[in-house]
C-alpha cells in the first residue's frame, strides 16, 4: 500500500465506523424539505342557495387556480392577498370543485386590491341590492375571502345566500338509525352559538314525518316506513340546516 492510500483508507474507515457506531450526524446546518400543505384534503362544503340547498357533501379539494362564469382567472390557495405565507386548500377552491363535480356554475366580482372575489351567484341563486352570499368555516364568517381563507380536514364550509340578514345558521342533529313507528327525536341548534332554537320545522324531504321544535330546540318524529330517510331543518329568519340522513328499519 502506498502512502498516499493510507489516509484515504483511513478516511473510510473512520466513517464506517462512525456509521455503525450511530456516531456520524448530519450537519445541523443542512436545510430538509419543506412540506407541502397544498395536498388533496376533504372539508364538509354546503351550499345553502335562495330557495334550496345546492350541494351538501364531502368534497375533495387542493389550492389551484379557478374561473369564475365570467371567464376571470385567479390563483385560489391562501396566498393571495399575502394572507397565508404558503398554497393550501380554501373555500372557494371547494367551491370551484363541487361545481365541477356536480354540475353548476359560479360567478364572482374581482377585488384586485384583495386580490380575490366576491362570490356573486352559485347556481341560479344570485345576490340583489340587499342579499348577498356569505362564507363560514365551523359557522363562523370568514375574516376574509374565499380564495384567501384556507381550510383543513373535516372543517364545515358553508356558503349562503343572503347570510347577512338571518338571525340563525340552523344546525340538526339526530340518530343515524331507527325503528319502523318509534319515536325519533332530533335537536336544532344554532350553530354558531348552540342556543336551542325553538319553532323550527323539521322535515322529511321527498315524504315523510314533519314536526315542530319545542322550547328546548326538539321534536319527535316517527317514520311509518322502512328505508333510508334525509331530515332537514327550516326557519323563517334562518339558513337551512345540515340535513341527517338516518336507516329506519
């Protein structure tokens, strides 16, 4: 061996063995790789429209950029507005893709000095001098847009038609099962701030029972025929609820 393939061999040697030992790091200067937050992620979206809901459901969405009806492209991922400091899912990127998923169209005027839209009309329900679209996560506003406000896994995203001048955002919860002609009963609460709400009406879409809540926000229903049963609950001065969809057998 030469002299000049000793230190070499040394040199491996030593880290070998360093490797084995679990005495060779990393130095602490070396940069890992950022993570990417702009991923596939499943919020609850409902959109709650003048005369009728027009999706409710789990919808899959990332930050990407979207068209309104009037052909205005924008990016849609929390940055705009320099809101977020990195791309990720938003309401209106869930918007974007339950229209696609189901059918509608949207529209929205663009704010250039928000760098993001108001949402103008979803579907046919499209806003007048006095009723505009609004936009909760968890049943509170958004501080912001919908291109900028940015969501996480399993939030509730509700847009609704003329949201600024309802007193509640009605919430219904009630079983996922029941027995044929047994007393079911479901509760109304408002979302936001949980107060029972009394005299709502709760029905069965497509036929069914319909009653009225009590003072404690409850009423009890008893479904006459087996099968899988949606209820849903209206007021007069409030946004549609939630519906429950429940297995009567």
């Amino acid at each position: 061996m030469t002299a000049r393939q000793v230190p070499l061999v040394s040199l491996f040697l030593s880290l070998f063995l360093s490797l084995i030992s679990g005495t060779y790091h990393v130095s602490a200067t070396s940069t890992p790789p950022s993570k990417d937050l702009n991923i596939p992620t499943v919020v609850d979206l409902r959109i709650e429209g003048q005369n009728r809901t027009i999706f409710s459901g789990p919808i899959r969405t990332r930050g990407h950029n979207v068209t309104s009806a009037s052909g205005v492209t924008l990016h849609c991922d929390g940055t705009n507005n320099h809101t977020n400091p990195t791309p990720g899912p938003t309401c209106t990127s869930a918007l974007d893709d339950a229209s696609k998923q189901a059918g509608f169209s949207w529209d929205g005027e663009l704010f250039t000095e928000f760098d993001d839209f108001l949402i103008t009309r979803i579907a046919r329900s499209e806003q007048t001098a006095t009723e505009f679209w609004g936009i909760l996560v968890d049943f509170q506003f958004t501080p912001v847009g919908g291109c900028q406000q940015q969501v996480k896994h399993g939030d509730k995203v509700l847009f609704a038609f003329n949201a600024f001048n309802k007193t509640h955002f009605l919430s219904l919860a009630g079983p996922k099962a029941a027995a044929v002609n047994s007393s079911t009963t479901f509760a109304v609460t408002d979302g936001a701030s949980g107060e029972k709400i009394a005299n709502a009406t709760v029905v069965t879409l497509r036929g069914g029972p319909v009653g009225i809540t009590n003072a404690d926000g409850e009423v009890s229903l008893e479904f006459g025929k087996t099968g899988i049963h949606v209820v849903k609950a209206f007021r007069e001065d409030s946004i549609r609820s939630n519906h429950v969809k429940l297995v009567v057998t």
